[in-house]
C-alpha cells in the first residue's frame, strides 16, 4: 500500500473470497488488485471470477466492474446473477461496484436508463448519470481527495457516470467538479472511477476491510 489507509472496519476471519462479476467488462484486472490487496493485508484467500449463478452464496464479499452497464445488466439477469447480489447485499455483504457497477447498484439511472429501459439492482439510495464526464476520447486521470485515504488517490475516469442524489443513509466520500464520484451506504461502496487501474491498492483495502 502507497499510503497509510483510514478505515474503523477489520476483517477477523482467516480466509476470505471475493466474487468478480467476470460477464463483461474490466476483469482481469479487478482480480489482480483483490489478489495483492489481500497479500498486502495478511489476508488469506481467493478472488473468483464468476460468470455464472452459484458462486456468489459461497463468497463473503462482490465486486461489480466497469464496463457497459446496459449489457452487463442483461446478462447478470439472464444467469439469475442479479437475484443472488440483491441477497448477498440483505444479508449485509460487501459489495463494490465501479463505473458501470456503480450504475448497476443506483435506484435511479436518469433519463438514459429510463429511454433503454435498463434494470437496475436498485441497491443503493443514489441516482446516477450515466457517461456525465463524455466519451471514451474525455477520459482523463486526475489526483483526487477522498475521506478516508489520507492523501489524494489517482483516480481514472473513463466513460464515468456521477451521482447526482444521495438518500440520507448515503455517505459521500469524493467530489470533483461539485459532482460526487464516490460514496458509500453500509455494506455498499459506489465508486465513479476505475481503482483497478491504478496501482495504488488502497481503495481494495478499504473494501477488503468492509467485509465482515
């Protein structure tokens, strides 16, 4: 870890698996960061990639990656994946979801998802805008503040959605341009930008810490 990380959560347990949403979109890398956030916290374990419905159950905590949100949607429902996230987040596990994957958790994705119809997990009391910042061409790198890293995180914004409401249990982590990039609601982390990324590991130490 590059920087000294603040969180009150700890993980206590000797084993640990984290379940990637490995249907479409950024995956590899996602398994990569878990993997050396785990090594870097003690932590032992394994990160599955899943692509279809059963995995889940037996996993402690979920990531939903980046990618296009619409298809990443269709075809979590079509392996009956959905269902499972929507009881793996009742039942107070932890879910991270980035770029796409944060679309995926709001309750509102704005006119856009409206006009495609788009099902969302509903899981997180935000509404979303989805590609606020442009197109691939817009995609940039910026340092930025977030609450509870003590120094600022390199953040990478491709395609990114913001969120443009928070519900009063709703935590906002990260703001840039007055539009929030990051938050959190319990066992529920949003994020705008892409962690995997980046090498610096602090943000999947942060959700590793959230899993109970």
């Amino acid at each position: 870890m590059k920087n000294k990380l603040h969180t009150n959560d700890t993980h206590k347990n000797d084993t640990m698996r984290i379940a990637v949403i490995a249907i479409q979109g950024n995956v590899e890398e996602h398994i990569e960061s878990a993997h050396k956030a785990m090594e870097d916290m003690g932590i032992r374990g394994e990160v599955l990639p899943v692509r279809h419905s059963g995995t889940i159950p037996t996993c402690d905590a979920i990531i939903l990656p980046g990618g296009e949100s619409t298809t990443l949607g269709r075809l979590m429902a079509r392996e009956g994946i959905d269902i499972e996230i929507k009881e793996a987040a009742a039942a107070g596990k932890a879910i991270m979801g980035t770029c796409a994957g944060l679309v995926l958790l709001a309750k509102d994705g704005g006119e856009q998802v409206k006009r495609t119809g788009q099902k969302l997990l509903g899981l997180m009391d935000v509404s979303v805008d989805r590609n606020a910042f442009g197109g691939q061409k817009e995609s940039f790198e910026i340092p930025l503040e977030i609450s509870m890293l003590d120094s600022p995180y390199n953040v990478v914004f491709i395609r990114a959605p913001v969120i443009t409401r928070v519900g009063p249990d709703v935590e906002v982590l990260a703001s840039f341009n007055d539009k929030i990039v990051a938050a959190r609601q319990g066992n529920i982390l949003g994020l705008a930008f892409h962690p995997e990324l980046t090498d610096d590991l602090r943000i999947h130490c942060y959700f590793l810490g959230m899993v109970k």
